[in-house]
C-alpha cells in the first residue's frame, strides 16, 4: 500500500492568508499541535524574510517532535548570484532543518515578465540552488510554481526546469496550481503525465483553491500517482486559501483506502485548536470536522439516521472526533427530541410526560424568538432544568450598566457593576469595558473567577445580534446568540428579549452555567 506524505503550510502559505498573523508562541503552538496529529512535514516558514521568523526557528531547536519534520522555505537564489553567495539561500542553513523547500518558477510568463531574466538562467537559478542543499545535506522539496500554467502554455519549458531540479537532485518534485485556476480532472492528466516521467522520483502536489476544486484536484493527483500533498489544515491561505488537509485526510483514509499518517480520532480537534491559534471560528459547513457536518433536523433524516447511520451519513461521526448533533426547532416532534434527548436524558422513551413537557416548552421559546438549532448547549441546559436535574451556580444579585462619551478611559466606553451569590457568599464587581455586553462580561468573570478559577480559560469567540422584528423599532425583540470557547471545545447559548443587554445576559450566564454544569458532569468522584 503506498504510504502518502502529508505536508502542511499553516505557517508559511497559510499565514499569508487575509487576517492571519501569528506570533511566534502561535507558531510554537501550532507546531506542537500538528506534530501530535502526526503530519509528516511542517513548513516552518522564511528564515530569511522578517524577524520573526528568524526568532522562531531559533526557539524551534529546542523543541522534540515526535512525527515531523521541520521545513525551512525559501526561494532559488537571485538571477546574476552564486547559491553559496546568496543571502536568502545562506539563511535557509542558519534555520538547521533537515528538510528545505524551494521554489522556482516553471511558467516561461514569469520567468520573462516577472523574474525579469532568461530562460536559460532560470534554470540555472533552480539546478544551483538544488545542488548547493544537496551538498549540504539537506533533503530538498522543489516547488515548481505555477506549473500547471507554465505546463498548459509551454510543456517543453515547464519540463526543463522539472528536470533541472531532478538532474540537480532533488527529493521531491512538487507540482503547484500556484494561481488555483485548474480543474481536477486537468490537474489528474498532467500529474499522471509527471508521475510516468518520473517513476522514481517523489511527487507532490500544491493546490490553491481559486476555483474551489484544491481538494478535488488533490485526490486527482493522489489518484494520479503523487505521494505528496501540500495544504493548510484548515483551508487558510493566499487568496481563497490553500488546499484544506482536514477534508483531503480522511479522503485519503476513508474514501480512497490508502495509507497516510494522522491520528483521525483527533481531527476536529486539530482543526478546532488552530482555528482558535489563527483567531477565527471554525466554519460549521466544514466537512468532517465542522459543528454541522453531522448535523440533522429533518424529521425523515433524524428517523432515518437513528435507525441506520449510513441512511444519512457518509461516514461516522467519531471517525473524524465529531459527533452527531439533533438540531432543534418549532416543527420538532416528539421523536426528534427523543433522538435529541438521548444524549441528555437516555432514560425517557416516547410516552415519558418529561418528553411531552418539553416539546412544549420548546415550541413556546421558540415562538417567543429562542432559536435552539444553533445554540445547543442552551438546549441542554433548558432540559436539565425541566428535569430538576441542574443546581445553579451562581445566582444574580443585581447588575447597572452605565456608558460614556466622549470615552473617559481610552476605548472603554463603558462600565458594569454587578453583585452574584455562590453557596451563599456575595461578590460585587466592577469593569469597564468597549461597550456595555463586554463590561458586563468583563465583570461576571472577574466576580466568578474568586469560586471556579478554572474559567479563566473560557472566553467568547463569536457574539451575534438578530432583530426579529422591525415593526417596534427600537423596542424590537432581539436575539442573542454567543458562542464561547475554553480553547478545547466550543457551544453556543442563546438569549431573548426587547432589551438587548438583558438577552445577552441571558446568553452570557448560559453559558457560563453551561460548562461550570459540563466539568462538573464529568469530574471524577472523589
């Protein structure tokens, strides 16, 4: 069985991405992150391009992987200069990693236009450079950028710089969709082409997504013949983003039967702790790893997925480390929250009073504007405490919202004080924060922080606000939904109300109860 490599570029391609900046403590994590899923190489970034990056491969050394190989990224020397006089290249040996990829260009366009020199010194340029790594030990990764392109408008070009770096020696022949313009079944042609040159020879793959076909067109290649696949685990990248690892791995594993290192089990996960690393949410609609992937509320689907998995699921959901979900909504019945109780409540059948008394309970929050299929751990808490199995824990006392302008503390335009009770004893506090939602945050954490240090750990990643109805204006009720994070795993609490401080508060104590309640569930007894 071939063994597939998987070579991810969060932190070089992917930190190229709109709104993506990484410290190097991010870079740390997300190393350490993607070497306990287990790819096989991590392209660290450029030694040579920024501060940074030169900080980071210093702090790198000290660290032990247990599955990775640290890539070091540059480009081929410059036109007119020696490799072992080049500075950008001499930097590449300073980042002391096994492994170094290099790219050169492979479209004459660019060579010409962009580059600005000869074809024939570009090829120079590529079999220089190869061989001043080889002969310093290095394993070398060839990027052969835009090679499709260059493939499609001159072939005979684009397979002289391929051979320059073959000839020059190099590890690995990747071929790259650099503009994200091409179709699969292009892509599959010409890598199998590529693969047929080069029977030997290791050849990878790096797809854009520009045309929304980057994973597509990587399981083409795969299919075609390439050991190698180059993505972003989550998708980020230049432009439209780079290939998305977390959907071409269980591809690979679970579609396609072949072999490629990655614990699956942990794949949400993954993916969850480096969206937080890059500051973003986790888009739901992600297959395999994404809140809806598994995610059911037709009537027919529930019922059909309840009796047999695969009736509405293409793979499990804990083949990947997700889960099932029931979403909840008005047009729910009794067996749809029977499914979705299971998990909650697995003692109640159909006939059970609790059931029918929380359909209704349901369907009347739902007519007051609660909307449950997005918040489910709301849900859960909503059911907890219509079966008298939840203790608060902490009780409102009082709070008062008050705001500035012109703003007295910098950007802090505004200031909460709030009194909470926990097992009888009373804590008031006071914040100040931008906005009146994030001083009352700022203040219900720093009163709970005295009883559960533990939520220290918990912040709000997503805070969300819907009118539901313009006819009173300004005295509309509003929907709040949050969703919050202890950078393990992430819900969403929902709240309603004319007052759109009170329907966040509803939501912010949600859910906060809602994972006090969680880690109490699962605490070991004492």
């Amino acid at each position: 069985m071939r063994k597939l490599e998987i070579f991810d570029s969060t932190l070089r391609d992917g930190a190229q991405g709109e709104g993506i900046s990484f410290s190097v403590s991010d870079k740390i994590s997300i190393v350490k992150a993607l070497d306990e899923f287990g790819v096989d190489y991590i392209e660290a970034g450029n030694p040579g391009s920024n501060p940074k990056d030169i900080e980071f491969f210093q702090r790198v050394k000290g660290l032990t992987l247990k599955n990775a190989r640290l890539c070091a990224f540059g480009s081929t020397c410059r036109k007119g200069v020696k490799a072992e006089e080049d500075q950008n290249i001499l930097s590449l040996l300073t980042a002391d990693t096994a492994t170094v990829s290099i790219f050169g260009k492979a479209w004459d366009l660019h060579v010409l236009q962009v580059l600005g020199t000869s074809l024939k010194e570009n090829l120079r340029l590529v079999s220089d450079s190869v061989e001043f790594f080889k002969a310093h030990g290095k394993e070398v990764i060839f990027d052969a950028e835009h090679f499709f392109d260059g493939y499609r408008e001159n072939p005979a070009y684009a397979l002289k710089v391929l051979s320059a770096a073959h000839q020059a020696g190099a590890d690995v022949l990747c071929l790259c969709d650099t503009n994200g313009g091409m179709l699969p079944d292009a892509i599959h042609d010409v890598v199998q082409k590529i693969c047929s040159l080069y029977p030997d020879t290791r050849i990878g793959v790096h797809c854009h997504n520009d045309a929304g076909c980057a994973v597509a067109s990587s399981l083409l290649a795969v299919r075609a013949g390439a050991v190698q696949v180059q993505g972003t685990f989550t998708g980020i990248g230049e432009r439209c983003g780079n290939a998305d690892l977390s959907s071409i791995i269980p591809g690979i594993r679970l579609k396609m039967g072949l072999h490629c290192i990655g614990d699956l089990s942990n794949l949400r996960h993954t993916a969850i702790r480096l969206s937080e690393l890059c500051n973003m949410s986790l888009y739901a609609g992600k297959p395999y790893v994404g809140a809806s992937a598994f995610a059911h509320k037709g009537g027919m689907h529930i019922d059909g997925v309840s009796k047999l998995s695969c009736s509405f699921e293409h793979v499990p959901p804990d083949a990947v480390g997700n889960e099932r979900r029931f979403l909840m909504s008005e047009v729910s019945g009794r067996t749809t929250v029977l499914a979705k109780l299971s998990s909650i409540a697995p003692g109640l059948n159909k006939e059970s009073p609790e059931v029918a008394a929380i359909v209704t309970q349901l369907k009347e929050l739902e007519h007051q504007g609660f909307q449950f299929e997005a918040a489910d751990a709301s849900f859960e808490l909503m059911v907890t405490r219509a079966l008298k199995h939840f203790t608060p824990h902490f009780t409102l006392g009082m709070y008062r919202i008050s705001g500035e302008y012109p703003y007295p503390d910098g950007d802090k335009s505004a200031s909460a004080m709030l009194s909470i009770q926990v097992d009888g004893q009373q804590e008031t506090t006071a914040a100040m924060g931008n906005g009146p939602v994030h001083a009352l945050d700022m203040a219900l954490r720093k009163a709970l922080a005295v009883f559960y240090p533990e939520l220290n750990k918990v912040r709000l990643i997503d805070y969300k606000v819907r009118v539901l109805t313009g006819r009173a204006a300004t005295a509309s009720s509003v929907r709040v939904l949050i969703e919050s994070s202890d950078g393990e795993s992430t819900w969403t609490t929902v709240g309603v109300s004319t007052d759109i401080i009170a329907a966040s508060w509803q939501a912010l104590s949600d859910s906060i109860e809602y994972i006090l309640h969680k880690k109490e569930a699962v605490a070991p007894c004492p």
